[in-house]
C-alpha cells in the first residue's frame, strides 16, 4: 500500500508540474499507476468489483484534479472502470451459469467453477470488445446497475448456505483481480502500440506523388508518414511550424533524417499553400464524443482553409484519446495558457509592463492558449488504431470504450465524499 | 498516515547515500529582516501572505521542489511558529524526494546572522540555492548549476552565482518595475563576471564612479542598468564560512557582495547568470506585491499560477476583471473596487469605494467608507461610516511601535515574535473598549490606528505603494529631469560646483566622489565616536573599556588613529561647551576637568606627533566654527593640555611653523597664543642651554 501510495504521489506532481508531455506517455503511464492500484487493492469477500472501483475512482478523481487539461488521464481511468465492471460482469455471469446448473450440490459447483469461468470471463471481455454489438450503449446502460447488486445478493445467500462458499469466494476474487490486470495488460499494450497500428494504414491513404500538409508535431504523424516512406511511397510534406513552440521545426529536421521531402512554411502561411496540397494529416489532444477535436492551437485555421479548398483533413488519434466527454462540458472548455514568455521576451517589453505609471494595470496582454477545437463538420477522417472512422461514428466507438457509469465520476465522488 | 510514517523512515535510511552523492540543498529565509510590509506582518509573517490566494511561501518551495532541490531549509524568525504550523499542516511535510526542515531562531535580525545561525548547524553539505521566501520564479536550475560547478572546478573562488534578468527600469522614477531603485552592475560579458554592484546609487550626483582597476583588469565590461537582481543564489559552501567569519555582514547585498566585490586579498569572485524566457522576482514592497501579482495572473510564472498550484480549490483562469473577491467576502452594492487586493472574510458595506488599496483579513467597512489610493488596511481593522481613509496610510489595530531607529529592523516589534498572535485575539475581545478609545481616527465605530508616516518618508511613499505613481509625480520629475539635462548641457561645471565640490581643476569623477565618501564616512565616524564618548563620561566607564570601543569604531569605519585623536578630542570640547557655565573661566574650568578625567583615553590615540597636531588643527577648527565660545580660550587650553602632556611642545612648535606661512585669517589663532609659544621656544632654549 504505501509503496502504491508513493508512486500515487509522485505521479501526481508530475501531473500537477506539467512534467509528463503527451498524451500517450500520460496515458500509458496512468493505466500503469491503475494496474499497480488494483494490484494492490486487498479484496473484501463481498462485492469485489465495487471495491475494485471504488479504490480506481478514488486515485483517478485525483489524478484528473493534478492536471484537468490533460483529458487522457480521465479516458484512461474510464476504461479501467469500464474493464472492471465488464470483467465484473462476465464472471458474474459465468458464475449465475455455474450456481443455475449446479444449485444442487456444493462439491460439483467447486469443481464446475474452476473450469468455467476461466473459458468465460475471457471469452466474453474479448467477445464484448472486440464484436460491435449493435445496441452497445443500451446493453452497457441497463446491465451495469445490475452488475453491482448482483454480487450482493448472491454472496448473502452463500454466506447463509455454507462455510465451503468462502473458499470458492476467495478463488473467484482472485479470478477477478487477475482477469482485470490481465485487461489493464492488454490496454496499456493497445496504447503503447497505438503508433503502429495507426502507421500501418498509412499507405492505404497516402499515394503516390501527393502534397501533405501538417501542423506542428505529432508523434503519431511522423510514424505516420514515415511508414509510407518505408513502403516505397514517394510524396512531399509540407510543416507549418506550429507557434509558438515551433514544434514543425522539429518535426521537420525528423522528417528530413529520415529521407522526406519537406518544406517549411510559418503558420499564416498556410492559406496560401492549402490550394497545393492534396491531404492534411495532423494529431489531437483529444476527440471528443461528438467528433470535435482538441488540437493544438492553429488547427482550426487549418481545417478551415482545407475545407475552403475542399482538401481532406485527416485526424490520427490513438485510442486513449477518445474521451467520452462533449466539447460543451465545463471540463473541456479548460485551455491551458501557458507563459506568455513563449511569445515575446520578458525584459524587452518589461517597460510596457510597468504596472507604476499610467492607470495600474497593463494596457499590453498576452495570452498563450495551448489547444484549438475543431468542430466535426471539419473533420473529413479520424484515423485509429482500429481504423478509419467518420466523425459522426466517434459516439459507437466510445460507448464500446466506456461505462455510462463513469462518465462523471469526478463531479459525483466529489460530491459523495 | 502510515503511508507517511514509512515514508519519513524511508527517508532517514536513505540518508547516508544521499549525504555521498550531495543532494541539491537550499536555503529558504523565511523573513525579509525588513519592515517593508508593516503593518500586516506586525501580525503575520510576509511569506504566510497570500500572493493571489496562496501564501508567497508556496510559490517558493514548488519552485525548489520542481528545480530539483532535495533538502529544503526554512529558517524563520519572525513569527516562526506561524510559518512552523503552516508548513506542517500543509503538503510540503508529506513529499517524497523532498524534505522541509524548518529551523527557528529568535534572536536573529538580519540575513547575516541566520547563515551564520545555519552554519553552526552545519547542515549544507554542498552547493545549495539560497533564496527567501518572497521569491517567484519558474526558471530552470539545471543550466546555472552546471556553469556553476563547471566554473567551481576551473577556479576555486567563484564562490557565487547571481540571477538576473533583464527589466528596464523607468526613465523617470529611476526605479524598476518592482519598486526597486535602479540597479547598477557592470558584467564582464565574456565570463559573467560581476564586477560592480550598486543599488542605493545616488541620482542627485547624476553619475556612478566604478575603481579603475576594474577597467585595467578586465578587457571588457558593460555596465548594466537595465537587470533586475532576481535574489536567488546559487553558493558554495564557503559563503556561509565567509559570513561566520565576516562577523559584521548583516545584508545579502549590501554587505556581503559588496564586500567581496571590493576585497582582494581574498579574491572570491561572483557570477552572474541571466535567464531570458523565464521568470524570477521578489517581492520586496507593496508595489512588488501588485507587480508581481499580475504576473502571475498574466501567466508569466507559468506553470506557478494558481490554478495549475491548487487544483482543488476551483480558480479557474478566466477572463481577469481588475479585482478579485476572495472566498467568503460579502461586498454590498453599489461598491467600486478598483484594482485592490482584498483578503478573506472581507465586508464591504454599501457605496464604499476602493481604489489600489490592499484590504486583509476580516475587515469591515461600514457604508460609504473611501479608501484612497494606496491604503494598507491591516487584519480586522473596521472603518467608519463616510469615513475617508487619507492616500498611502497604513492602518491596523496593533499601534506603531514608537522607536524607529534603523532600517535594519525586524518584521516584529521587539519580543512580540512568539506572541504575536496571542496579542491579536486578545484585541478581537477587546475591541468594545478599543471601540471609543480609537472611533476619532477611523470615523465612527472604526477600529484601529492610522499608522504616522514619520517625516521624509511621506514623499517616498508613492514609489513603493500598490497604487501607481500619480500623474503630478511623473509630471514633476520629469520637469525635474529636463532642467537637470539642461543644466547639463549648458555647462558641465554647473553641477559640480552648485554641489560645492572642491575643485573641478582636474575634473576627475571618481577622485571627487571618493573624497566625499571619505568625509560622508568622517562625519558619521565623529558621530559614533561622540556618542561612545559621552555614554562613557555618563555610565563612568572605564578608560581602558573606552578605549577598546573607540579602537572598535575605528577598524569598523577604516580610519586612521589621527581621526580617533581629533574625534576624541572634538567630543570632549563639545561637552565642556555643553555643560552649564556662565563664563569663560567656568567654560575653562570645565574643560580641564573633562581633559584631566579623561586623558588617558585621548593619550592613547596620540602616538605621535604628526596626531598631535591633528588635535590642534581640529581644535582651531572648532573654535572657528561650532564652538566660538573657545576661540577666546584658545591660548590656555592650549596650554592645560601642554601641562596634562598631551601635546608635546615639539608638536605646537611645529604647528606654529606650518602656520607662519598661511594666510592672515589663518593665523588669528596663531597670534592668540602667541605668548604661550614664545614662552615654549625660550624654555627649549633653556632646556638646550642647560643640557650643553
């Protein structure tokens, strides 16, 4: 516990200090902290999943307060939510199966289990995943509420019925804390190969020839393109460098490195470039539920001369960043303002900020926001780690994703606590 | 809580590797040693205040904490079990891979005495960052530390690394941005040295006179008007030992750089370090206060802002109107605020106005109160109805401590450091009898005292209030400033001989300045002398005590023994004139008596003769300008101090002869004693008679 506590503490700062730049590396490392939290988490003999959630929601209310801007913190603990409750779910199942079947005789059941439930519980997270089941958000709506209360009521009738349910209790905990790091596993290797899986849908996108336009750096975009270079695929890049970090230049001399043709361009140059390029591709800070995009600043622009030109705009996003929240929820209207230092040098303009003389307060602002949205009626494709989608499918794709449950789990823990 | 526990033991055992690898360590002091922010810290010390919502001290240690510093040690003084209680209570105890020790000290009153305090406890193992507890900053330590280390292992006497940054400071108030005079450093551009350091630079002379020796060794130097001295440090060890060693070292800057700067027998060296993009000041007044406030409600200290500090609390950055309310203030309607500061638990009454004032915690103003620009109401004062707080006050319920000596002073009064607190919750029960006592100074049903801003300081006021200077001020100096350039222009003698320089024959600057520094140094010295003088006659101290103490002054102001001698005897003319007499016998029985108790004391000073006529130059001196009543004196007591032996006749024979050739208005004195020195040459010749 205390060790849990630590790296709880530490990954917090971090958090709070802005240390940890990217999403994926702050994604990956969230679902690491979560898998150590569950590991950690001493299981009651009665409803485990609900203790399993508690503790999650417990450290990931607090690691979304660290750093409200950085919305994959709050994706990632999501779907571990949504993997325990799923997990919850499955061997629940599993186990109503195993007690209807066998109701007669205890010894049988023991035995039944061992082998069920480790067919099952697996069987139905990959199957629940993994099939688009049509009616996803209505099933997951009504089931979990049930979730919740079933292990209730059967751990109460076993308590009545027998001593030799305790033993089969503690199995069945295990089950369920093992099945959940096993899925927090999977999840936290889904996001760390993200990257590749998404370049590897690169050559169906970009041809021969072609003129790509992008917008500051994105790790996702340069594996992106470069494993179009790899297949043999000759094409031209164009950067726009992205201010006031200048991150394209970055990208640029990467991009250079590895064999790609690239041109440079500032910002507002775009516009009078978008009318030779053939495709934009960019990355997100997030994708929101309703297809909307938190981009870095200067994107909206973009998307807006590509329209105008009707050029595509692409979107690769890994997984993690899919949030399940809309653009309109007060969380996601936080923007980051950085220093104003980016923009101009302090002891320059250090007479311009002289609060002394004049009427007190500075006539000269600076205001250094991190993020745009871009509204989904401009993005042409999102591409993922499981392929292309449309805007207007963002929704399925996160109900599968996420439990209606958690959805604001920080605004009711709060509350309750 | 045992996750705490574990981690604190953790920590100790961790403690024997982390002392072989040298953790980065630093010194945070959290008090000023000055009295800028009375009267607030009379009742809570300055780091504890909140800097747009959260205590100053905050913005501090997370700075440390994310520059990589391990081992953090506050001192605290002022107030200490505040600052003590408030660290405790608060996250900074409970972090790993950062430790906050707090050391107390009741007796220290100046940031000399707490490194010298810390040093005894030997604590700093390395090279630690020294800095105080009003400091904001984002910058990185990485890339200062390195040169510092880097310069450490080329020169071992590079002892120090200074922060600066660029911030012009305005042309007309010749004061930075932070309130701050205008500072001068000359930087040898090539190794960052610091070679020059002067922040009290006089304007009135127009010019600054650096030692040429500067200039002979260095092949390059900018002289820098335009940085701002961001008060964070980067030392050696050795700094402390130089401040145990160097006693006397009270201020950081004024003391010890300045003093290293101009020692060479040493040969320490500081180094400065500028930062560009990122952000470090202090708070050092209240115009710093408001300065630095909307820094960081600009964001220039990102990530150090509020929002990012405590993400519970629900400050969220929105567009920023010119004032902020705090929690659980109540503001009537009809209210204008602009620009002020206004603290927690704050009331408002109807129809007040407020225009940059700072208002603290649990004040009330009553309906229709005004608060004219610049006012500093301290905690819980209440303002009367339609009362009209004047500009630049400071009021609060605790009454201005009456003695006001120096600047080197402490944010307490005296010994109320520990009870500081208790003191104010008794007046929250008093306050129905405080009520009548004080309803005439802040209108009716007003609690407090309008704090007296004591002569000279009113029209220095305005440079460091939170309010902005106003209009007329500029407006004058900058009328100020043109007629000084015209003067200026029109002649370059103009100047120097309105402030009656001797000569402007050679028209050497720094020769000039020199000069007068030596006399400024003189005239304080003869102060010094006098008063140790006069305590000594009064509390009948011993010769031999007295002579230690003037042999004291004497090391501590660089004077010669000549000046002691003159000093010495200055003073005790100067009490033989000021005790009663009516007439010139008295006037001269009552110098014998002083020079006969006391000329031991004035013997040991004149060892020969060139001291001696020093004592008789001085006294011609006098009786032509503060003593006239000796001038007719002069003979005899030239002569009572011929039989006490403390002049020599070889000495007032000399004097004679030096002044033969001055002018007539010279010798008046001269032909006074004329007689008295005839008498001496004929005895010597007897003397010589009989000796052959």
């Amino acid at each position: 516990m205390p060790d849990t506590q630590a790296l709880v503490n530490d990954f917090l700062n971090k958090l709070k200090k802005r240390k940890i730049e990217g999403s994926q590396a702050t994604a990956k490392q969230t679902a690491e902290l979560l898998r150590s939290v569950i590991s950690q988490t001493r299981m009651p003999y009665t409803n485990q999943a609900a203790a399993l959630i508690h503790s999650v929601k417990a450290v990931g209310e607090r690691l979304i307060a660290a750093n409200p801007v950085e919305l994959a913190v709050g994706n990632v603990v999501r779907r571990v939510l949504h993997i325990v409750r799923e997990e919850d779910l499955s061997l629940t199942t599993a186990a109503m199966a195993g007690l209807n079947l066998s109701a007669e005789s205890d010894d049988e059941d023991d035995t039944d289990r061992d082998n069920h439930p480790a067919l099952s519980a697996a069987a139905i997270a990959a199957a629940s995943r993994s099939t688009l089941r049509p009616p996803s958000l209505q099933t997951l709506l009504e089931d979990v509420p049930d979730s919740a209360a079933v292990p209730h009521t059967s751990s109460s009738g076993g308590d009545s019925e027998g001593k030799s349910k305790s033993a089969d209790k503690s199995s069945r905990s295990r089950k369920l804390k093992h099945d959940v790091i096993e899925a927090v596993n999977e999840l936290i290797q889904d996001i760390s190969t993200c990257h590749e899986l998404i370049a590897e849908q690169a050559v169906e996108h970009i041809h021969q020839n072609e003129v790509i336009l992008t917008l500051g750096s994105s790790r996702t975009v340069l594996e992106f393109l470069c494993a179009a270079k790899e297949k043999k695929r000759s094409f031209r890049v164009f950067v726009a460098e992205g201010a006031p970090r200048y991150q394209g230049h970055l990208l640029a001399k990467e991009l250079v490195t590895r064999g790609l043709q690239t041109t440079l361009i500032t910002d507002s140059a775009v516009f009078a470039m978008i009318s030779r390029v053939n495709m934009v591709i960019v990355g997100a800070h997030a994708v929101m539920a309703n297809g909307g995009v938190i981009a870095p600043v200067g994107l909206n622009m973009v998307a807006l001369a590509a329209q105008k030109h009707a050029v595509p705009f692409v979107v690769l996003a890994g997984s993690h960043k899919l949030c399940p929240l809309y653009p309109h929820h007060p969380e996601v209207l936080l923007n980051e303002l950085r220093s104003p230092s980016e923009l101009l040098d302090f002891g320059e303009f250090s007479d311009c900020l002289d609060f002394g003389s004049g009427i007190g307060a500075p006539l000269l602002h600076v205001v250094n926001p991190t993020f745009d949205y871009v509204p989904p009626k401009l993005v042409s494709l999102f591409i993922t780690d499981t392929g292309g989608h449309n805007p207007s499918y963002m929704y399925r794709l996160i109900a599968d994703y996420y439990s209606a449950d958690d959805l604001v789990l920080e605004r009711r823990t709060t509350s309750g606590n | 809580m045992g996750a705490q526990k574990k981690g604190a033991t953790a920590r100790v055992s961790e403690d024997p590797e982390e002392l072989a690898r040298h953790p980065l360590q630093a010194i945070l002091l959290a008090d000023s040693f000055t009295t800028k922010f009375r009267p607030i810290t009379l009742e809570r010390p300055k780091v504890l205040l909140p800097l747009v919502n959260i205590p100053m001290i905050n913005y501090t240690l997370a700075w440390l904490e994310s520059a990589g510093v391990e081992e953090v040690f506050v001192f605290c003084c002022a107030h200490s079990k505040q600052v003590i209680d408030y660290l405790e209570s608060s996250e900074w105890s409970s972090q790993p891979n950062f430790s906050v020790t707090t050391i107390e000290s009741h007796n220290s009153i100046s940031a000399g005495d707490a490194l010298r305090l810390i040093y005894e406890r030997n604590v700093i193992h390395g090279d630690f960052v020294l800095i105080s507890g009003d400091t904001v900053s984002n910058m990185s330590l990485t890339q200062a530390l390195q040169e510092h280390k880097d310069r450490r292992k080329k020169d071992a006497n590079a002892i120090m690394t200074m922060v600066v940054k660029q911030s012009k400071p305005s042309p007309i108030t010749q004061q930075s941005r932070l309130g701050t005079d205008e500072l001068f450093m000359a930087i040898n551009p090539v190794t960052k040295q610091l070679l020059y350091y002067e922040d009290k630079a006089e304007y009135s002379k127009g010019f600054i006179s650096l030692d040429k020796t500067l200039i002979a060794d260095n092949p390059s130097v900018i002289l820098h008007n335009d940085k701002q001295d961001c008060y964070i440090d980067i030392c050696s060890q050795e700094v402390l030992s130089l401040f145990t060693d160097n006693f006397d070292y009270q201020h950081l800057r004024r003391h010890f750089v300045k003093g290293l700067l101009v020692d060479d027998i040493m040969g320490y060296k500081i180094f400065t370090h500028e930062i560009h993009s990122s952000y470090a000041a202090r708070i050092d007044n209240f115009r710093s206060y408001d300065t630095i406030s909307k820094d960081i409600i600009q964001r220039w200290t990102y990530p150090f802002v509020p929002d990012v500090l405590c993400g519970s609390s629900a400050i969220k950055v929105e567009r920023q109107g010119t004032y902020r309310a705090s929690e659980r203030c109540t503001i009537g309607s009809n209210v204008t605020i602009e620009g002020s500061y206004i603290w927690n638990n704050v009331t408002i009454e109807d129809g007040c106005q407020l225009r940059n004032a700072i208002v603290c915690d649990g004040v009330i103003l009553k309906s229709g109160a005004v608060l004219q620009p610049g006012v500093i109401l301290s905690f819980k004062v209440v303002v009367g109805q339609q009362f009209v707080v004047p500009a630049y006050s400071k009021v609060s319920l605790l009454q201005q401590p009456t003695q006001q000596d120096s600047d080197e002073e402490l944010e307490y009064a005296d010994s109320t450091s520990g009870t500081g607190e208790l003191r104010s919750d008794k007046l929250n029960g008093d306050i129905a009898p405080d009520l009548s006592e004080t309803a005439s100074e802040l209108g009716t049903g007003g609690v407090g005292y309008i704090w007296t801003v004591f002569e000279g300081a009113y029209d220095e006021e305005w440079r460091h209030s939170v309010a902005p200077i106003p209009t007329d001020k500029l407006v004058k100096l900058m009328l100020d400033k043109d007629e000084d350039e015209e003067l200026l222009t029109q002649d370059g003698n103009v100047i120097s001989a309105s402030r009656e320089l001797k000569t402007d024959s050679d028209g050497n600057g720094s020769e000039d300045d020199d000069n007068e520094d030596s006399r400024d140094d003189y005239v304080s010295f003869e102060k010094e002398v006098e008063a140790t003088f006069l305590r000594a006659v009064h509390e009948n101290v011993k010769v031999d005590l007295a002579v230690l103490e003037v042999n004291a002054l004497r090391l501590s102001y660089n004077m010669a023994s000549v000046d002691c001698g003159g000093a010495i005897f200055y003073s005790m003319m100067k009490l033989a004139v000021e005790s009663p007499h009516n007439s010139a016998s008295e006037l001269h029985r009552n110098a014998a008596d002083i020079v006969t108790t006391w000329q031991k004391l004035l013997k040991s000073f004149l060892h020969d003769i060139d001291e001696e006529i020093e004592v008789i130059l001085k006294f011609e001196e006098m009786c032509l300008e503060s003593a006239k009543e000796f001038a007719a004196l002069f003979p005899q007591i030239l002569h009572l101090l011929y039989d006490k032996e403390i002049l020599q006749e070889d000495a007032i024979l000399r004097w004679a002869d030096e002044k033969e050739g001055a002018d007539e208005s010279d010798k008046v004195f001269l032909k006074r004693s004329e007689k008295f020195i005839q008498w001496l040459r004929e005895a010597e010749e007897e003397e010589d008679d009989e000796d052959e």
